[in-house]
C-alpha cells in the first residue's frame, strides 16, 4: 500500500508554528544561553521536529483540541505547586536522610471526571494527568472510576494536591 500523501490545513499549520515556538522555548529554558549558534540549533532542532511531529500527526489522521484557557490556568498554577512540593520534597529528605526518620508515602482519590471519548477530553484528561504528576510529591495513576483519579504522594498532604484543577 503507497504511503499517503500528506497535506497540512491552516490549523495544522498554526499548530506546528505553535508547536515549534513551544519547543524553540523549552530548549532555550533548559540550555539558557543565548549565543547566537544556540539559537540558530534551536530554530533548526525544533522545525525539524515540529514538521516531523505534524507529518506523522496528518498523515495518521490524528487531531485535537486544545483550549487555551487551559494551558494560562496551568500556568497560573503550575510554578506554584511546584515550588511548594520541591520543599516538601527537601524537606522529607533532609528527616530521612539526617533524622533517619522512616517516610510512608500515601494515595489519595481526587474526585475528576474523566470526559467522553472525544479528542477534547483526551487532552483534558492529559493535561491534568502531567499537571498533577509534575510536581515531586505526587504522581497520577489515573482514573480508577468513572468519578476519581488515583494520586500517590511521597510525602502525604491533608488535601490532596491537584485536586482543584477545574479543566
């Protein structure tokens, strides 16, 4: 069988120039230089994956919805919990290592509902899954349910964090 012609939309398009901008960011956040050959490998390492990324993604017929409101609440809340779990992470080391304190992480159920089987409610559930399993101290393992979402954390909290993500 041939392989199929592949043929980019104007959405396909906006998403791979978002895309490489993205991927042109997170590469200069964790290289953080700004020599001029850094951002010449930058530009050029991430069109070439953003085109690859697209290519497979058209020629697969695969497409998504991303609402962006979702991505400027994680951004909002993201550092923020992060922070926080860095220090209780630290925090937890320092009594294991130098108390010797023996640590027992815990599982929470955070009420969440998953969504259908639409691609809206794939990136929802994706977005929320990565949102709560960046920080250090908590992992999602899922959805269990129909109704929660199954977290470890290394360090127990009384909440839960990752319980109020309203996407």
């Amino acid at each position: 069988m041939p392989p199929r012609k592949c043929r980019l939309n104007r959405r396909q398009v906006r998403s791979f120039a978002v895309g490489a901008a993205l991927l042109g960011g997170l590469y200069w956040w964790l290289v953080a230089k700004t020599d001029l050959q850094q951002l010449i490998a930058a530009g050029i390492l991430c069109l070439v994956v953003a085109a690859a990324l697209a290519a497979v993604a058209a020629s697969a017929g695969l497409s998504f919805t991303l609402q962006w409101s979702w991505l400027g609440l994680l951004a909002r809340k993201l550092p923020a919990k992060v922070l926080r779990d860095l220090g209780l992470v630290a925090f937890a080391l320092w009594k294991a290592t130098v108390r010797r304190t023996r640590l027992t992480g815990g599982y929470h159920r955070l009420p969440f509902n998953p969504g259908g089987a639409d691609t809206a409610s794939k990136v929802r559930r994706a977005l929320v899954l990565g949102a709560i399993s960046l920080p250090p101290n908590s992992f999602a393992l899922g959805t269990e349910d129909r109704r929660s979402l199954l977290v470890h954390q290394l360090v127990p909290q009384p909440e839960p964090a990752g319980g109020d993500w309203p996407i």
